[in-house]
C-alpha cells in the first residue's frame, strides 16, 4: 500500500521519515484493500473518532483516506471499497461518517453531503493585537506525539468539531510533516495548549499551523502570542481558523495588510473559505436522539432512501 500511496502523491516512500510516518498512521486505522490479479490496488482507511453536535458527541467514522493505484483506476474500486468500509463501521455502532473530498460530487454518490466552510488566513503575525507571555513556549518534537494527541482529544469542542483516537493518527502526521510544535505545559508537565507546524518552505516562511489544540478561549489567546513572537522572522503565517472564533479581530488593519500584500506571492495576505469535507448520517434515529430540539407538533410521514445500497449490492 505505500506503494498506491506513493503513486497517488500522498507519500514518498523514498523519503524514509514519510514512509515511517505513513506505517505509524496505518497503525492507527482500520485498512480494507481491493486487489486486482492478486495485487492491493486500492485501499481505504478508517479512523475512529467523535463529531460533535452542540456539546454532544456522536461517535464517527473518519474516512481518513482512499487510494487507488495508477493501475486500478476506472474500475469502480474506490466507490465499492469506499461503501462496504462505511456499511461495516456503521453496522459496528458508527453514527456518523466523514471524509475530506477531493472534488465535489464522487462522495454525493454514497450519501456524503458537504459540511461546512473552513477559513484559512494567511496574514503577517507582527499586525497580530495580542500579548506575549514573558516565559517561553516549551519546544515540541515527534518524540511529543503521545502528550499531543492527549492535547488534542482534551481540547475545546465546537460545533461540528470531530476528533480521532487514535494515538496513531498523530504520531503518523506528526512524522511526516518533518515539522516542529511550540506550546505550553502546566505546572505538573501536562501539555495543555500547542501549536504544531508543517516545515516552511524558507527561513521566513510561511509558516503553516496544521493542527492547533487549546482548552480555553485565553489559551488560545497565548498561542496567538507565540505567533507574534515569531515576528521578527517570520513574514507570514497560515492558519486555520477555529470555530466559533472571529480571527480577523486579532489583527490589526487586517484590510490594509491584504491590499499591500496583493501581489506578494508566497507571502500574500488573504482570507479563503472553503468546503473540503462532507458527512453523511449512518444511523437517522440515534442521531436525532442527540439532538436538542423541543418539539411538540404534529408528526409527519418518512420516506428514507440510501444511496450507498446500489454499490453494496455490487460487491457480491
């Protein structure tokens, strides 16, 4: 399979960390493969985790990747591999599945609908309107991935936030990222809040946040502050916005940094949204059982279709 990973772009098994980093993330996962002339050519991998609704979790079924080799392509692989791997999670008690597309429209076919945007921002971390704090962030290696991940699942929840179990999961990303993490731990060694970056691409960057983890709004605030230590460095960071949380507030004349950066390539100043994931419901009734709504009206009549059953019918 590193080798269908490797064809498909989303690994250089030559590169010894990636490929390291690729078998960690395997670890942590479920992996369904089709073969052709007894061969895997397609493989998908499904992660354990949680969605939430409001403050409720549902429990999810991440599909955290599918691939197919060069050799494997337009035989219907990936949508049969991709239905029977779901139709198995969600007859294991998974409420929920969700996935990250690559194009709009393949994942509609098993009953995936898109979810909602995510906000990237890309902006000079010296116009951040934040203090720093006066002790300095501890540094944080692969080595960490274990005190991470426990971060990460302890973190703040939002809407629509998700989350994997697996230790795995990050420990993988962690090492192929060949990036570096900065963060904050309390007084008893406990990591509580971080920031972990991808490796930038010059000294100056960008510098891009790939996951983020805090338990409160002021944490969050600190790993603002790291940000803003940075910058004197630092020319431009990339970061996900957090739900819930209005970024642009943190900057100071966020307008005016975009325009005088229009043309600034790598370095530009900008705000895009985007919807690059998508869910669909396993289970109708447990999900609305989670729900938090009052109503008392009159009932009405279901008709529910599943558009995953044609596909599950022609693996056998």
């Amino acid at each position: 399979m590193l080798q269908v990973w490797h064809e498909v772009g989303w690994c250089d098994r030559t590169d010894k960390a990636a490929a390291e980093g690729l078998l960690r993330w395997f670890e942590g996962c479920r992996l369904r493969i089709a073969e052709l002339n007894g061969r895997p050519e397609c493989g998908v991998t499904i992660h354990e985790g949680h969605m939430w609704h409001l403050e409720t979790p549902l429990s999810m079924c991440g599909v955290s990747g599918v691939a197919t080799s060069h050799v494997g392509r337009k035989k219907g692989l990936a949508a049969r591999l991709t239905a029977w791997s779901v139709a198995e999670e969600a007859a294991a008690g998974a409420e929920v599945a969700c996935l990250g597309m690559f194009e709009q429209g393949f994942y509609n076919r098993l009953g995936f609908g898109t979810q909602t945007h995510c906000i990237d921002m890309s902006f000079d971390p010296a116009a951040l309107k934040v203090p720093v704090r006066k002790d300095p962030p501890v540094r944080i290696t692969p080595d960490d991935w274990a005190d991470v991940h426990e971060a990460r699942v302890k973190g703040m929840k939002f809407h629509c936030s998700t989350a994997l179990s697996s230790p795995e999961f990050t420990r993988g990303r962690m090492m192929g990222s060949k990036g570096f993490g900065l963060g904050y731990r309390d007084t008893a060694g406990e990591l509580t809040h971080f920031l972990w970056f991808g490796k930038p691409k010059t000294n100056s960057g960008p510098y891009l946040v790939q996951f983020i983890a805090f338990r409160t709004l002021e944490q969050f605030v600190e790993l603002l502050g790291i940000l803003k230590s940075l910058a004197d460095q630092v020319r431009t960071v990339n970061i996900r916005q957090p739900a819930a949380i209005q970024l642009q507030d943190f900057i100071e004349t966020p307008f005016r940094y975009q325009v005088a950066r229009k043309e600034a390539g790598d370095h530009v100043a900008r705000t895009t949204a985007w919807a690059g994931w998508q869910t669909r419901i396993n289970n109708v009734e447990a999900c609305l059982a989670k729900t938090h709504l009052f109503f008392d009206g009159p009932g009405f009549n279901l008709k529910l279709t599943d558009p995953i059953e044609k596909h599950l019918s022609l693996i056998h």
